[in-house]
C-alpha cells in the first residue's frame, strides 16, 4: 500500500512524457499536423502562446515560439524562474527535439513546450511575456 504514492507519480510522469512525446512528433512531421492549439496570446512582446488542456492531469501544455525580436532568445531556461510545479518540457529547434536543461539555451527560431498546473497557466504566461520584453532579469530589474 504504501508504493501506491510511486506508481502513481510515475504514471503522471509517463503520461506527461508521452503528451510531450508526441507534441514533438507532431512538429517534425509537419505544422498540419500539430494538435488543435487554442490561440490565447497576443503578438505584443513577440510572444504568442497557445495552450491544450490535459484534463486527467489538471495541467496545460503551453506553446510558443521564440520570435526574432523577443529577449527570450540567449535566456536560459532555468533564468525563467517559472512557477513551482510548472516546466520547459520540451525545445524542438529545427529537425532536433531536446529535453532541455536548467543551463539550456533558447534561440530565435525555438518552439518551446512549457507543462503548467492549470491554476498556474496566467502566471506562466505574464512570466513568459515578462521575460521577452524585458530579458533574463524580468522582475529583478526597475
């Protein structure tokens, strides 16, 4: 009984890999065949995120990419900062899908691929707006 707790986490976690998992296939194949994106951004800051629901998970796979004219581009995804319990999932850049790292660098061009609680999902993307206007020290600097 008391393994319960485990199994359960790594059935979260295998479910969040195979969404993630998928997400990236859907891009290396071709843009459309991408899942049904709900479009709730805006073009100001050059960040426009999309999000689809993981009801099961009460969690939000959020989408964008990284625009010519965003700071997010040479921010590493650790200086993020996003909310406890949210994360960078995944980083396709080109042909190439990567698992990204604290220390992984996002480049002009990146379609980045953020999990968020669902309460949490104003909070990720007010942070991700932040960080492309202002840079890496969004919220640290005046």
């Amino acid at each position: 009984m008391r393994e319960t707790p485990y199994v359960l986490e790594v059935a979260v976690s295998v479910a969040l890999i195979a969404s993630a998992i998928g997400f990236a296939i859907g891009l290396a194949i071709g843009r459309g065949r991408q899942p049904r994106w709900q479009e709730k951004g805006s073009f100001v800051h050059k960040v426009s995120i999309g999000f689809a629901t993981l009801d099961r998970l009460d969690a939000v796979l959020l989408r964008f990419e990284v625009e010519p004219a965003s700071r997010l581009s040479g921010v590493e995804v650790g200086e993020l900062r996003l909310p406890s319990g949210s994360s960078v999932a995944l980083v396709a850049r080109g042909t190439d899908v990567i698992v990204p790292q604290d220390r992984s660098v996002l480049r002009t061009g990146d379609q980045v691929l953020v999990v968020a609680a669902l309460g949490q999902v104003t909070e990720v993307e007010d942070r991700l707006r932040s960080v492309s206007r202002y840079g890496r020290l969004a919220g640290w600097a005046a």
